[in-house]
C-alpha cells in the first residue's frame, strides 16, 4: 500500500517540477526566435506563437498547476501515513526535509533546466502548454478577479504573475528610487506601450503625405525628392486611394546615372516597388517585427473601408520609443519676425486670424476663413500637402514655405512678401 502512495506522490512532485521549468523556459526563449521557426514551417514554434503572443493565461496556468499537484503530494503523503509520526519535533525535522527537498527537486532545478534549455523544452511540450493554457483559463481568470477583489490598492488585470506586469512593476521602482533617468524609465515605458499602440496612432496621416502620380516622369520625381526631402514617396494612380507602388530616390538617382535620357523618356511607374499595405488597427510592435522580417522601411496603412488612412516608416517607430529625433541647430521659431515693412517670417502653424492682422488683410473666401492655420492656407489653396518652395499669392502677399526641419520634414516657417501685382488669388506652383 505504501509503494502505491509513494509511486502517487513521487508522480505528483515531477508534475509540480514540470510545471515550473516550463514556466522558467517560456520566460527565458525569446518570441523572435520561434517566430521564425513557425515561418520555416515548424508546427510546435506555431503553437508557441500564438500561446508567447499572450503568455499570460499559460504562465498563471502553469502556477495554478503546480500549487495543485503540490498540494495533492503533500494530501497524498499525509493521508498515507508517510511523514507524519507521534513526536512533534520529529513532524517538524520531516517537514523541514521535505521543504529542502521540495526546493531543490521543485524549485531550483526544474527552473534551472527551463532557463538553459528554453527554446527546445518550449518546443517539445508546445501541445501540453497549450492545453494547460486553454484548459485552466477560464478558473485563473476566476481567481485573480477575486484575487485582486479582496487585495488593498489596485490590482493586476492578468495577475501578478505575467512577466510583462512584473517588468512593469520593477521599472516603476527603479525610477522612484532614481536607480535609472526619468528619461531612460520614459523609453522603456514606450517599448512596452508599443504592444498596445496601432498603427493610426503613430502613422503619418494621408493628409500629409507627398505623392507623386504614376504618370510623371523619373526627372519630375527627382525634383519632388529633393524639394520635399523625402527619400522614399508614395506612388498613386487615380487618386490617393490608389497606391501603386513605392518610388525610391536611390533607384532614381542609379537608372538616371546609367541612363541619362531616361529622366525625360521613363516613368515613375517603371521604376516603382511593390507596396506593403498593412491595417491601421494593426498593433505597432507586431508591424515592426513584419517590416524587419520583410525588410521594408514604409507600410502603407488601410483603413477598414480599405481606404489609404496613411504610411508608417520604421523610423516612425523607433521615434515612438526614444521620441522625436532633432539636430542641435534645431531652435523653435519665434511666431513672428519682421524682416522689414514688406517682409515677414512666420510659423507654419500661426493662427490664421493673427497672421492676417500681422499683414493686414481680409480672406474672401468662407473656405479660407475656415482653416485654422497659415499652413492650412495653403494647403486648401494648393490642394495638396505643402512642401519647402510651395508658394501661393493672398491679397498682394506671396507666401512661400522655407525648408522643412525635423525627419519628417515639415515646414516650419513662411516667409510673407508684399508684391506690387497680382492681387487675384491663384496659386503659383
């Protein structure tokens, strides 16, 4: 009867040890490297890919099954009269044994084993874990509501357990106890928040995007490259739902050095690369393992009309984690200076009302004097997205925009000119 007992206990201890060098070996393999042995076709890593996506409902199953089958021995070796004895001092040397043992053959071994040998061990029991997941689910998510209910302070939505909350919760620490820079505890903080961030929140929106249509020539789009400072512009057909393609400046300035009547004689849709179109509500850090993998830089974004909402780059991203990148002769521009009586440099994001009591002149037009900015101005007047050496004329003043700042290139400021002619309102290209 007692070899039975033993064979149950013993059983229920390497099924507790199991679990926990599971959960050592999920923490310690790394997502990206069973990401692409599910690409070379690897039907365990696709499993795990899809439990290390959300780990944590397998991760707090795989507590929850420990504590059970520890538990389950310890019934199991009382109920069979193993440890317990008529001394208390004896009970007491006994349970202090079994706790050793259980440290070590539970503990620090089974995790031991999960931390040198993640990646393969994930891989051999990817079914097992996956159905701890699944199965046990629903009851943890039980327990760490009431968990979290009858606990002080607010609590963790997938339970403490979850590294990503436990990294969360360490970095918080370390930055009130100054053991890191508030700015060094800010990008780490966006590296997590990127798993929560879509694509439409960091894109740039397609009200900002240059295009160049399909029908110019390779010489036009070169012009608008260097005008506009982009290196890589969006290629469009009818309008700008209609993304053909990717012209980049590189395989302009190549084609046109080798061939040099092809400037005037070949069009941009000759020369163009394939899209990669991607959903705005696409999460950020996923994209960005895509767009690596894939190794493009720019992802056209759809909206769920299957609309072009916009283009993100990989530098979009990365400015997402350690914020806006600029240079150290970038200075913010006063709203306005007056270079003489006939002259002014303004910024771009002036308000509309204030730049014109700056020139002292009236809009005419009901669209004009809905547009918030001078840049908006001119957007409405050039229909399209202003770019350094646009220019429109307003009532006697030529309004050209001056080299863009930042990566993104935006224009920063406007220089206002009083002309003597022209005071009809065309736009000059």
């Amino acid at each position: 009867m007692n070899l039975i007992v033993i064979s149950q206990v013993v059983l229920a201890l390497t099924f507790a040890g199991i679990s926990a060098m599971l959960r050592a070996a999920i923490d310690s393999s790394s997502l990206t490297a069973i990401q692409e042995k599910a690409d070379d076709g690897n039907k365990s890593a696709h499993r795990m890919v899809q439990v290390m996506t959300n780990p944590a409902p397998a991760l707090n199953a795989l507590i929850f099954w420990q504590l059970a089958f520890t538990v389950l021995a310890t019934i199991l070796a009382i109920s069979g009269d193993l440890v317990l004895t008529n001394s208390p001092w004896n009970n007491f040397a006994i349970g202090m044994a079994l706790t050793g043992i259980g440290f070590v053959f539970i503990g620090v071994a089974p995790a031991t084993l999960g931390k040198q040998h993640g990646e393969s061990i994930v891989l051999l029991f990817s079914r097992l874990i996956k159905i701890i997941g699944q199965l046990f689910a629903p009851l943890t998510t039980l327990l760490i509501l009431i968990g979290n209910a009858v606990t002080p302070g607010k609590g963790f939505k997938q339970g403490p357990f979850a590294s990503a909350d436990h990294l969360r919760d360490l970095l918080d620490r370390a930055e009130a106890d100054q053991v890191i820079e508030d700015d060094e505890a800010q990008m780490l903080h966006s590296v997590f928040d990127l798993g929560e961030t879509h694509v439409r929140e960091v894109m740039v929106p397609r009200t900002e995007v240059v295009w160049i249509e399909s029908d110019k020539t390779l010489r036009q789009a070169i012009s608008l490259a260097l005008r506009s400072g982009f290196s890589r512009i969006p290629v469009i057909g009818e309008d700008s739902d209609d993304v053909k393609g990717i012209v980049y400046l590189k395989d302009l300035i190549k084609r046109v050095f080798e061939h040099r009547e092809s400037e005037n004689t070949e069009l941009v849709s000759s020369l163009m690369r394939e899209p990669y179109f991607v959903p705005d509500s696409k999460l950020v850090d996923e994209l960005m393992k895509e767009m690596q993998a894939a190794r493009v830089h720019l992802a056209v974004a759809v909206d769920e009309y299957g609309g072009t909402a916009g283009i993100i780059t990989i530098e979009d991203i990365l400015e997402e984690i350690v914020g806006e990148i600029s240079d150290e002769y970038d200075r913010e521009a006063p709203e306005v200076v007056e270079i003489d009586s006939d002259t002014y440099r303004v910024s771009s994001r002036m308000n509309i009302e204030d730049f014109c009591a700056v020139i002292d002149v009236n809009l005419d037009s009901e669209d004009e004097e809905s547009v918030d900015t001078v840049m908006g101005l001119m957007s409405l007047r050039l229909e399209r997205v202003v770019i350094p050496g646009s220019a429109i004329v307003v009532s006697g003043w030529r309004l050209t925009a001056e080299s863009g700042v930042g990566r993104r290139n935006r224009v920063a400021t406007v220089l206002a000119e009083r002309i003597v002619e022209t005071p009809d309102l065309e736009a000059d290209e």
